[in-house]
C-alpha cells in the first residue's frame, strides 16, 4: 500500500532564501516529528510544482546566496538532530542552552585558571554553584544586552533578571557618556 497510508505526513522542507529563516522555534517544531525530508536544488530554483504541491516548508539558512542547498539542508538537519532524545548527551544541554531560554549563551571558561596571566573570573573557581548560576545569568544578559538586545523583548526573565538589565543598561550609558 501506499506509504501516506502507512505513515503520519512528515514536513517537506525546501531549502531556499525565499523561505522563513530557520531560528530555535523552527528546528524545534521539525524537531517533533519522527520523519523530515529535506530537498535541496542547484542552480536555479525548484520547479513549482514541488513548492506548490509537495513542500510543507521553506527554509532560508540566511541572507546570502550558495551554489545549493545542500550546506542549508545539513544546517537544518544538524540543528533539529541535537534536539531529538539522545543526540546531545544530556538532555539539559539542549535544554539550558543559548536560543532555547532566548538569551546568547554566557562566557565560558575552561582550565588552567591562570593562562599567560589571564585569569579566570574568580566566582567560577570559588565552588560556589549557587553564585556561579547567578554570575552565568548575569553575564548572559550582558552580552544579550550588548549584542543582541532585539532578544530581550521577547525573553522570559525574572523580576530580579529584569532589575540587572536596567543596572547593565545604565552602565553601558554611562560608559558610552563618560568623556575620554
Ligand atoms: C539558501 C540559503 C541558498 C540559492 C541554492 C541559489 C542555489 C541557493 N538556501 N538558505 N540557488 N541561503 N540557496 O542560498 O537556504
């Protein structure tokens, strides 16, 4: 019999710049699926009767244009991968990770504490999890507030989250101010 009979529809996702640029809630709603096809063209673009009749999707990688959609199609496919059960050892990573809470991710800092006289900040050496969560936090919201400020609008943040916004917020006023 016929597959559509056997299985749920899975998306069909086409791979151009014309199509909805692929962010966290994409690769998440792909992601719910247990099927995706991806179809990548070369050259010129897809003949319309596949957009028309055949794709449940179309997907842009970004504002500039490749010789195919296959680096797209491996883009998609890498991003939804990581969110299925399994892929990425623990399913906090995903979970805690930069897009899926709206914010860029904090600084990260491996070993040695001290490289060529650069140290690590001292609250991630001190063993104190509760401050190093909030330092996390803090420093997250900084680099959102000076990179991607367009982010915040629609991030979920605490009453004490929102506080550090508006003291960051003065600080870089200040900083941009102060003469010299
Ligand atoms: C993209 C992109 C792309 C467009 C494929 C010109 C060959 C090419 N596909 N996001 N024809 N950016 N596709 O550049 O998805």
């Amino acid at each position: 019999s016929a597959a559509s009979a056997e299985r749920p529809p899975c998306p069909v996702v086409l791979l151009t710049p014309q199509g909805r640029k692929l962010d966290h809630a994409l690769a998440a709603q792909l992601a719910a699926h247990d099927r995706l096809v991806l179809v990548a063209g070369r050259y010129e673009g897809f003949d319309e009767r596949i957009r028309a009749h055949l794709a449940t999707h179309e997907v842009s990688i970004g504002d500039y244009v490749l010789t195919g959609g296959e680096l797209p199609a491996l883009v998609v496919a890498d991003a939804v991968v990581r969110l299925r059960p399994g892929v990425v050892g623990l399913a906090t990573a995903t979970a805690t990770d930069s897009f899926a809470h709206g914010l860029l991710e904090h600084p990260h800092y491996t070993r040695p504490a001290d490289f060529r006289g650069w140290p690590v900040p001292e609250v991630l050496v001190s063993g104190h999890h509760a401050e190093v969560d909030r330092w996390r936090r803090r420093e997250s919201l900084r680099r959102t507030l000076a990179r991607r400020p367009d982010l915040l609008a629609s991030a979920d943040l605490t009453a004490e989250e929102r506080r550090w916004v508006a003291d960051l917020t003065r600080e870089s006023e200040a900083a941009t101010a102060r003469p010299g």
